[in-house]
C-alpha cells in the first residue's frame, strides 16, 4: 500500500515548490516569447503551446517516488521518469497538441532509441511510454505512486493554473491517460512509419520549436532568470572618431556583404556597423571567429570591455562568449576586475554566464563557428536556432583562416540561413578570390566593400608602406647573430617561430644577452602562465624582445619596431606583420627565413620543397621575395591573391564539397527530427583540436590542493596542452592518476613545458 506524502509537493531538492518553480518557468517563458524575432500574430499563436508545455512539464514530480528522491529519502527512482507522468496528465487536458506533448515528454531526454543497439544514456525507456493498447507493469507502478499524492497536487495545480492563466482548468477531473499521440512521433528510424516519414516537416518543426521553448524557460526559470529586451544595436556608439569611407559603406549596406579591409583599417568597427544597419525587430547577432583567443579578445571589445577606459561597445550584460573553453576565460576576466568576490564565487558566476551563453539568453554572441555549427548539425540544444537564427546577424571573420571542409560547412549553413532571413557578413584583410567567388556562389551576388583609394580617409590606410621584407637563405638559427644584434639597436623586436621547441631555442639562445627584457609566448605554457604573461604584453610598453609562435598571430594587440619570421602561408605572415610598424609611421623591417628549424612541417606536406607548385608555403615565400619594398596593404593583398588563386584542389576540394553538400544541412527539412540531437555533433565540436591536457609532475602538490578547496577552474589552468600526436613518445614519461594525466618532463613559468 503506497502512502500518502505529507507537506508541500517539490520540484527542486532545494525545497522549492512544484508550484513555485512552474511560476518562475512561466514567468520566464512569457517574456521569452517577447523576444523572439516574430510578428505579434505568431508569437500569440506560439504562446498557447510553450505557456501549455511549462505548466504541465513537471507534474509528474508528485509520484511519490520522486517527492521521496527530492527530499533525501530514497538514493534514486529507479529510472522511472517523471516527464512521462507529466505527458500522460497532458493526455487528459482538453486542447493538447502533438507538439506540446512532444515538448513535456522530451524536455529531458530524447525519443527512445529504435531498439537496433545497445540502450544508451539520454534516451527514454520505451518500457514506461503508456499507449492504450500497451500499459506495462512499470507504468502502473508509476501512475499508482502519482495517484497516491492526488490531493495534494490538487493545492499544487490550483496555484499553477493561476499563473497561466489557465484557471477554467482548476476543477477540472485530474488524472493520468494513455498517451494521446501518434507513435510515429517516437520512432526515430528511417523507414515509412518513422516520424520523418510520416509527419509533414511543418508540424516537426513546431515540435521542435516548442520543445526548445519550454526547455528554455525550465532552464531559466530553474536559475530564477526572466530575459532581458533585445535591446537596439543602433542605441551603441562604435566609433571613437570620424568613419572612413568605407565604414560608411558598411554602415549603409542592406543585406548579406563582404567587407575586404587591410588590418588595423577598422574593418571591425564597420562589420558592427553593417550589424546596426542589419538588425531586425528582436535580430539577435553572432560574431565567429577562428580562434579561442581572437574570441576572447573580442569579447572583451564588445563586451565587457579591454580596460576602464575603454568600456565594451555593448556592454557585458548584452554580450555571451561561447567556445569550449569559456568558463576558464570567464574566470579570468572576472578576475581582472579585482574585486572582493572569492575564489568560489568567481567560479560560480563564471560558470553561470557560460550555461547562459548556451541558452536563449544573450543578445550578442561571440564565439567560434564551430557553436554555430553545432545547432546547425542538430547538437545538443539545437532547437534553440529555430528562434535565434531567423532574421539574425552573423559575422564570420576571417573566414579563409579554416580548413576547406570547415569552409564548406560554414558556406552551406549560411545558405539555410539565409533560407530563414538571416544576414550574413564575411570579413577578411586577405580574402582569396576564388573564395570571394565561392561566397557570391552560394548566397548570391554580395556586394564586397573595400577601401576606396579615391577617398582621402581609406586613401590613407591603403597607402601606408608599414614594412621592409627581406627573404633569407637557412634558417633562424642560422642567422641567429643577426637577430641578437639587430633586437639590439631596435627598441622591440618581435620573433615568431612555428613549433614550441624552436622557440624554446631561439629564447635560451637570446636570454643571456637581454636577460629580464626578452619574454617567451607559445601554446605550451598553462593557461595561468599563459594569462599572466600576455597581461604583461598588454599592461606594459613592449618588451625588448618577444619569441613566440603563432599564439601571437591571434590574440594581442601588440606593437614592435622590427620582425624575425619563419616561414608560413602568406595569411598567416600577414597577420604576423600586422604586430610589426601598427600605426605605419615608418617602413619597418621583417625579415623572413626560407627554412624552418623543425623538421616536422606545420602547414602542408610539400613545405621542404621549395620548387613544388602545389606548396603553399613556398609560392607565399616567392610573392613577397618579389614584392618592392617598402611595401603596404594592397601589395601583401594581392600577392595572397595570387597565392591563393589556384583555389582548393585534391583533397581540398573534396573536403570543401563534403562541407557544403553536408547532408544534415542539404536535406534540412527531409531529416528534421523532433525530439532528439545528435550525439557525435558534441563529441566534434568540443573536440581541441587533436591535443590533451598535462599536468607537470612539479605542478602536482598545487593542483590537488586547488581540488581540495573546490577551485576546479583554477586546478585546470595548471594544465598544458600538448598533441595527441606526441603521446606515443611520451608515454614513459606519463601517469595517469584520478583524473588527469601527469608529466614526468621540466617545466617553468618562464619556458613552459620541454619536451
């Protein structure tokens, strides 16, 4: 005899009432609707369903098992799941649609599996589902154990229904009922009874779209968050001075663009621009970048802000970071500001403000295409682009920065986007014409705005001569006298080698003659060295001499007299150069060695050869041996051009085509599946690029006391990212214990990890 609960009825095992906690829902999932970019007319309509879907979403809770877990009585429920009890008191209210039920019966886990493989987590067990003609015994139990606490969800649904404003449906006769929807909703498979098959892609995309709504509104109201107004991006001052022309262009343009400028022209400043021009009525705006580090950077631009005075253009509170790794760079930045809040607390918010960054929270979105690409696949969560992606503005900078399948994908999810009446931008100081071409392909005949030289402003960008090239013979080690001896006589000397240990070298070799004046910057240091060393670059004037890799191509804005460089494509030596001679008061020398030190080829297979047409690497070498000096934007433009202008080809061109013809994003709507995500999209994107993280064993006492004291983040930043490509010649020196790996190899503030 199962016996009554006695007390209120929960819904969060921190005592907040199921009443309670469906009001914060509402609340938050009416103002939700506010900001969805839609007519009045469809948000009215839209309404109806989610306020349905959040009143009855947790219902289910009241089963006694459940009220038992919440309070601390019983360990777990025996997978028994309460969203099932929820859709089968759904089933009993006049007026329930397929997408409502949908919605309830998946706000936490997905359509059951089609019964071929091995049960996985994430999915509902197809055992508890009650069909008319199949109520199995594990139902009864459940439906037996919610009957028990009736009475007193009698109290708990009164004051739902008040909030909802749904107070007809008080006295109605509760109870639980067989499922009212067709079984072609929960059948994921491909055949003629699969729900792709047998429900028109309208309806699954409803589905999909409430579904994401009421998970939305649980999630912000489970935090007791309510949205803000999606505020108006022409309400935020972005020039500090006057516009150059074609800023203004930009600030004018209506539709999709390219926008071609040198760095350091202020193309940023004209993407936000067009953005203002762009916005729709609640348009949201995602800004992707290729990089972790260039995504912090321009967080903080737009965001919160570089220092107090040079406050964010949107400030932080209208502005989400969004990369694999944001609660670290969160922390960090919360950090900076140096306030009274603890360690804990730091930890806590920026934990709080990367969950919101995935939510339908922030306005403005900075982050990494691959986040973008994520919804796009169907990821987890991927229902939230059915209301953020119509109508929004996105910005992909510097786009001929990814590998051709990248590409490809982000070309192809452009186009559906553009499908939705999105907007899309593509920013670039040196954008290959074929690309260009690949672009205007795919979405049209964009208009490309560029510096106009008959304009007296972009005039002056386009003919300024920042940079000398010199091409040499051998290597930087090799010329290594030279680089000592002119880092001398210049006030800043920046070097950038392309592997860690050849920087590791360059700096031993150089510290004894500049000793405190020469720092070291490269990808192996943790991420706490890492943070204080580039906080000194960008605190203090630049130093006597940097050595670093490609870590500095992407995040500082940094400024030297004079550049030491190893061989790379033409795009990357660009961004290079762009640190060397900023403000182009001078022709600065770079020089550039026609060998690397590392035998192992960073950027394509054919870089020992010199004369080998297909090689990259070399043909950028050629370019800028053949270039007057001294030379300005326009010269390093088209000589990436000419680069470039063979376009993708081999496996290239086959990676680009995969990309673009990806059949998730071809066939959007023929595999629209409501009510599940793909698994793999998560495995892909949260994936750092082949590497692991390290802990140095010297590290080791520092880390496990950091996890003792609760500071995860701060733990994780003793951590140094290393190749999975290394580890089969470094497992001697590997242990592995807990929960990390340990490194038996020196490490220091200064130098990093040596391998």
């Amino acid at each position: 005899m199962v016996e009554e609960m006695s007390d209120v009825l929960l819904a969060k095992s921190t005592g907040e009432s199921l009443a309670a906690h469906t009001a914060w829902c509402l609340k938050a999932g009416k103002v939700l609707l506010e900001t969805l970019p839609l007519s009045d007319t469809e948000k009215q309509s839209l309404a109806s369903e989610v306020l349905f879907g959040i009143a009855v979403h947790d219902v289910g809770k009241a089963a006694l098992g459940f009220q038992q877990l919440l309070r601390g009585e019983r360990k777990d429920w025996d997978g028994k799941r309460h969203e099932v009890l929820s859709a089968a008191f759904a089933s009993r209210l006049p007026g329930v649609s397929p997408a409502v039920l949908l919605a309830i019966l998946t706000h936490h886990r997905t359509i059951p599996d089609n019964g071929l493989g091995e049960r996985r987590f994430g999915y509902l067990p197809p055992e508890q589902i009650p069909w008319s003609d199949d109520l199995t015994p594990v139902w009864q139990d459940m439906a037996d154990e919610w009957r028990s606490n009736l009475a007193r969800f009698r109290e708990e649904w009164r004051k739902i229904c008040k909030p909802w404003g749904r107070t007809d449906l008080v006295d109605l006769e509760l109870g639980l009922a067989p499922l009212t929807l067709d079984r072609a909703w929960l059948n994921r498979t491909t055949g003629r009874r699969g729900q792709c098959a047998v429900v028109e892609f309208k309806e699954r995309k409803r589905a999909a779209l409430v579904r994401g709504l009421v998970i939305a509104a649980d999630h912000l109201g489970s935090a007791h968050r309510v949205p803000r107004p999606i505020p108006d991006l022409k309400c935020f001052s972005v020039l500090r001075d006057e516009p150059r022309e074609f800023q203004m262009a930009a600030a004018t343009t209506m539709g999709s663009a390219i926008i071609k400028a040198p760095t350091g022209s202020g193309k940023t400043e004209a993407a936000v621009l067009w953005a203002q021009r762009n916005q729709s009525l609640n348009g949201r705006l995602f800004y992707a970048l290729p990089y972790t580090a260039s995504v912090n950077a321009m967080y903080r631009r737009l965001g919160q802000g570089t220092s107090s005075d040079r406050p964010g253009v949107f400030g932080a509170n209208n502005v989400g970071l969004l990369h694999s790794k944001a609660t670290a760079a969160l922390y960090t930045l919360l950090e900076s500001k140096n306030d009274d809040c603890s360690c804990l607390e730091r930890q806590k918010t920026a934990r709080a403000l990367k969950d919101l960054a995935r939510e339908i929270w922030f306005p403005i979105r900075i982050c990494t295409p691959h986040q973008i690409l994520r919804y796009i696949l169907r990821g987890k969560g991927w229902e939230f682009m059915l209301t953020e992606f119509p109508n929004a503005c996105f910005i992909f900078d510097e786009i001929h920065a990814y590998d051709p399948r990248v590409v490809g994908l982000i070309l192809g999810s452009a186009r559906l986007l553009a499908a939705w009446g999105a907007r899309c931008l593509f920013l670039s100081a040196t954008l290959p014409t074929f690309l260009e071409e690949l672009i205007r392909r795919e979405l049209g005949a964009l208009p490309v705005i560029v510096p106009d030289e008959r304009k007296e402003r972009d005039r002056e960008i386009l003919s300024r001569k920042r940079h000398a090239i010199s091409i040499r013979e051998g290597t930087m080690t090799d010329h290594i006298d030279e680089v000592i001896e002119s880092a001398r006589s210049a006030q800043s000397t920046l070097v950038v080698c392309n592997h860690v240990r050849t920087a590791q070298m360059i700096y031993e070799a150089v510290r004894p003659v500049f000793g405190t004046e020469v720092r070291l910057l490269h990808g192996r240091f943790n991420q706490e060295d890492r943070n204080r060393i580039e906080a000194e670059l960008m605190d203090q004037q630049s130093p006597k001499l940097l050595v670093a890799t490609q870590v500095v191509e992407v995040s500082l804005d940094v400024d030297f007299d004079q550049g030491f460089f190893e061989p790379a494509p033409i795009d990357a030596l660009v961004q290079r150069m762009g640190r060397v001679n900023r403000q182009g008061t001078h022709p600065a020398p770079v020089v550039i060695f026609k060998s690397q030190v590392n035998s192992y080829h960073l950027y394509c297979p054919c870089e020992g050869s010199q004369h080998d047409p297909a090689c990259r690497v070399s043909r950028s070498i050629r370019e800028l041996a053949q270039l007057r000096n001294p030379t300005g934007e326009v010269d390093l433009v088209n000589a990436a051009d000419r680069v470039y202008k063979s376009g993708y080809s081999g496996d290239d061109d086959r990676a680009f085509r995969e990309g673009l013809q990806h059949p998730d994003i071809v066939e959007f709507e023929k595999r629209l599946l409501a009510g599940d995500h793909r698994d793999w999209v998560e495995q892909v994107i949260e994936s750092t690029d082949g590497t692991i993280e390290l802990l140095p064993a010297c590290l080791q006492e520092k880390y496990e006391s950091r996890k003792r004291k609760g500071l995860w983040i701060e733990a994780n930043a003793l951590l140094v990212g290393v190749r999975v490509r290394s580890l089969a010649w470094l497992r001697p020196n590997l242990i592995k214990k807990d929960d990390v790996w340990i490194i038996n190899s020196p490490y220091t503030c200064e130098g990093g990890l040596e391998l």
